[in-house]
C-alpha cells in the first residue's frame, strides 16, 4: 500500500488530499493566511499531520500559489521559503509539481515553473481524464481559472499568472475573499442603478451566504468588519456597499439586492469564459464544462452563458473520491486531488 498525500499551499488556505492505491481517501482544508507569517502553514501542517499517519515512506505530492503572497521579497523567495518548511515539517519524499519540467530534485532551481502552477495540476488531470473538448471551471475563494482542453491535452501555451490575466484564463474572483466594490462599479437598487462604495465593507461571501449557496464550511475567513456571519450582520454589510443601513429596507430588498450582485459577478466570469471559449476555438455546443472549487454553485449559469454542451463534476466523476462526503471535499480542493494522482501515476 502506497500512502501519498496531495499539497496545495495557497496564500489564504492549505488544501490537502491522502491518496492510498489510487483512490482519494480522504480531502481537508485548513485556514491559513499565509501573509501573516509563516506560522500559520506550520499550525496548519500540524493539524494535517494529526489527522493523517505520515512516515519516511510518505509521498508528498505538492503545488502551491502561496509564494505570491506579500510575505516574501519576491516568489522566487516564496517558493524557496514554502519548500524548505515543507520539508522541515514533513516526513517522507517531497515531489513538488513544475508542469512540463516533471518533478525536479532541486525545487529551489525550478522555481519558475513551481511557481502558481496548481491550475496546471487540475487542468492536466482532468484533460487525461475526458474524451472531447471542453474547459475547467475552477472557481474558488479567491479566483477562477478557466483552462480549455481538447481530446487530452491542454489548449493555453500560457503558464505565468501574467500570461493568464491577458488571455482571461485567470480571473481574479471568487466566492468568499473577494471585496464586493470589485464586482461592478454600479449595482441596481429599486429598479434603478447606484454607484458603489469602493470600501473594504462587504466581500462576496456575505453575498451567497444571504443567498444559502456559500457552505459555511467554506466560509474561513472573517468578514470586512470582523462582526458576526449571521444574516443581519450580512445584510449591514450589504447595505453600507451603498450607503444604508440594513434597518432602511425589507429582509426581501436586501435578499434581491445581492442578486443583483450575483448577476453582475456571473456576468463577468460568464464574458470570460466566452473569451476562452472563442480564444481555443471550441465548439460550444460539443464542450463540457469541468466544475471544481468552492464557487461551483455557478457552474449551471456560467455553462448555460456561454452555450456549453454539458456540465462534469471534478470531484464526483475524476477524483477516485472513496465516498460522496470526499468527493464533495476534492469539487473544493481539486489541485491538491489532481496533484496527488498525477504523481500517483508516475510512481506506477
């Protein structure tokens, strides 16, 4: 029995996945503000390591975009620093995941291709995976990537965060961390449209978590104000986006209001997806859309926007997932899954 576990460091969360003879056993997520220092990834191994037996013989197959956070001088130093703690933390062999360079030795030198790569992780695993054409749809806390592939392989040449930002293939969205002000730069309001407040008062959580689509589960962070995640103090928050208190309308205004700001947010992530889509020439009406992340509540619209063909679930139909409680686990940790049975298969 070979026990490997799957890592994605991310600069607000750490993702894990334990692989054992090829299924995915078992998929957790942890806080981890990683720009507050380096600690808060030293706690979050450490709750990793009680909750999974890890020896010199454990594979550790990792990835990571927490060396982009302004902790470190540059990401070079960030993925030198996040390698070095792993493997001070970590029993067993570190593989860290650099796309076409494979798994290299020395992750210090490949640092380039280390670097910001776990879409790559879910894109490449998910295109061996499918027949066809189609496009992830990773939609996370923080951001969406939307990768076309066809027949195996992956369509984008790009493999910078830069490279993807001009292409559309990377969308600085997600469902919790982003501040709402980000979403439109006006939002409609009794049948009329407003200009935003551009305040850190509200982010997207308190949007679909009014709404009931945010699993608490998912919902790690604090919110702008560091008050409660109960519906009045959400819908404070709402309110202060334009200028109101939650007392100035109806539980139902306020519940219409952040639909307002849903529709704005599927329509940018919807205009992006056609961009890609149009960018690889896919033929819609033939191509699925691969959902993962914890925004996957936005699959059906964002397919049905852009006139995809059909919708697949990462986690319930590519992970391996050993119960339907992992399999909804890996939907929201995908790299982490990807990452761990891509090495799995290269160790067979």
């Amino acid at each position: 029995m070979t026990s490997l576990i799957g890592w994605d460091v991310g600069g607000a969360h750490l993702k894990a996945s334990r692989v054992v003879d090829g299924r995915t056993v078992d998929v957790a997520q942890w806080a981890c503000p990683l720009w507050q220092g380096l600690d808060h990834l030293v706690s979050a191994l450490a709750q990793a390591r009680e909750r999974w037996p890890m020896d010199a013989d454990t594979h550790h197959a990792v990835t990571m975009t927490g060396e982009m956070t302004d902790l470190f001088e540059h990401r070079e130093a960030g993925v030198q620093g996040i390698a070095a703690l792993l493997a001070e933390h970590l029993p067993g062999r570190l593989h860290f995941f650099a796309g076409e360079a494979g798994w290299p030795a020395d992750a210090a030198a490949a640092w380039t291709q280390i670097a910001s790569a776990n879409w790559l992780a879910t894109a490449r695993h998910a295109a061996s995976e499918l027949d066809g054409e189609g496009v992830l749809v990773d939609i996370g806390s923080t951001t969406t990537d939307l990768i076309a592939f066809r027949d195996g392989r992956l369509l984008t040449a790009a493999r910078s965060d830069v490279e993807r930002l001009a292409s559309g293939e990377l969308v600085y969205q997600g469902v919790v961390r982003t501040p709402l002000c980000a979403l439109a730069a006006r939002i409609g309001w009794r049948g009329r449209p407003l200009n935003v407040m551009n305040e850190f008062f509200a982010t997207v959580a308190d949007v679909y978590r009014l709404r009931g689509e945010l699993d608490p589960a998912h919902d790690l962070y604090p919110p702008a104000d560091n008050a409660g995640k109960d519906l009045p103090a959400t819908r404070k928050r709402l309110a202060r986006m334009i200028g109101m208190d939650a007392r100035d309308a109806t539980d139902e205004e306020w519940l219409a209001f952040a639909g307002e700001w849903r529709a704005a947010q599927v329509a940018e992530l919807a205009g992006q997806l056609r961009r890609v889509v149009d960018l690889h020439g896919l033929t819609p009406h033939r191509a699925v859309a691969v959902g993962a992340g914890c925004g996957d509540f936005l699959l059906g619209d964002l397919a049905a926007a852009a006139g995809l063909g059909g919708m697949r679930s990462y986690g319930r139909e590519l992970a391996r997932a050993a119960s339907p409680e992992v399999a909804a686990w890996a939907q929201v940790c995908a790299p982490s899954v990807a990452v761990a049975l891509l090495l799995d298969r290269e160790l067979r």
